[in-house]
C-alpha cells in the first residue's frame, strides 16, 4: 500500500528493490545487506527527493515524512528532514534499518545496553561509538538488541536530508533517557500527512 504518491521512478525503483529484498525471507542481515545494496544503486541514479517531500514542518523537533509504507510486508521507507542542528533523542527501532544521507551529514552515536534489560522501564546506556555520515553515506542496522540503539542529529545549520528504510511501519520506537536510565515507547508521526 502506497500512502504517499511518490513522483519519482529511481525511487519507485528503490522501492521496488526493498520489497523484493522482504519478499525473500532471509533473515535480518541479509535483508539489511540487500537494502543498503539497492541504496547504492540508488545513489548512482541522479535522484533528488520529490518536492511534496521536502517540506520542513515548523515546531517539532525535526520531520518525517512517509515515502512508502508496506503494511502487509511490513516495512516503511521515510523521508527526514534536519533543520538546523536538529537531533532525535536516544533511540532504537523494532526491527532493522537502513539510513541513507542524500543530502548535508549528520552525526551519529550509538550506544550499548549495559543493563539486564530485566527491569520494565529501565536501561543503562553507554555510548560505543560516534560518527559522521557524509552525503551518499549508507549506514545499516540488524535489528534489538544488536546494536541498535542510536541518536542522529545534523551536523551542519543548513537542512540534511536522509531516507530510512524500515522492518516495520515506522510509527513506533523505544526511546531512551540515558541520564535518568528510562526507556519508554512513542508513537511517531509522518508530518506529510498531517493537515
Ligand atoms: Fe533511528
């Protein structure tokens, strides 16, 4: 299912190529493996993202706006945009992901879980490694525990943009307090079809 009609054939190609990669059943790592294959066919076609998808909705904390959503594979393809030195808060997915830097950079950190995850509401977080993407850069990760606990801020004051591809429908994600050792679950928003 399509929610967002997308004018654009490198991405309906793209698309194409991420629903084939679900389609095959063969597990997270190579599902992940393909993905980020089909973004660097995706980087080579000249691509830009469509119009109606650069919007930068005002007054939240950076947008995202829904490319694709697959609910009966169960993946989602997702345009965000950074403004000004905009960053998400600690955070993982339910399942895997792929980020792809189309354009400006952003920073990424990642943390390990440190705790027993046995205490509902509670982690203990450090961060194992930090970096920049740099336009064209693709980054893909398995699905939790596994290495996946990551926050995305952009690196520079004009607005970045990235596409995310996920195993899931891209409206939920656990996000993390560090300070404090919580975790909850948020709904998120696709900005692109609110009013
Ligand atoms: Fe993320």
């Amino acid at each position: 299912m399509t929610l967002t009609t997308v004018n654009s054939s490198a991405l309906e190609t793209y698309i194409g190529a991420v629903r084939s990669a679900v389609d095959a059943r063969v597990g997270a790592d190579e599902t992940v493996r393909r993905v980020v294959a089909a973004n660097q066919v995706l980087r080579s076609a000249p691509f830009e993202i469509p119009a109606p998808l650069r919007r930068i909705k005002p007054g939240v904390a950076y947008t995202r706006n829904l490319v694709h959503q697959d609910l009966e594979r169960g993946f989602s393809v997702i345009a965000i945009l950074w403004g000004r030195f905009q960053e998400t808060r600690v955070h993982d997915h339910l399942n895997w992901c792929v980020m792809h830097m189309l354009e400006g950079s952003c920073m990424a950190i990642d943390y390990e879980r440190l705790d027993d995850e046995k205490t509902p509401g509670r982690a203990e977080l450090a961060i194992r490694a930090a970096g920049v993407l740099e336009t064209g850069g693709i980054s893909g990760l398995t699905p939790p525990p596994r290495s996946n606990i990551h926050k995305i801020a952009n690196a520079r004051p004009e607005v970045s943009i990235s596409l995310h591809t996920y195993g899931d429908p891209g409206t939920r994600a656990r996000v993390f307090d560090p300070v404090a050792g919580k975790v909850e679950i948020v709904d998120l928003a696709f900005h692109n079809l609110e009013p």
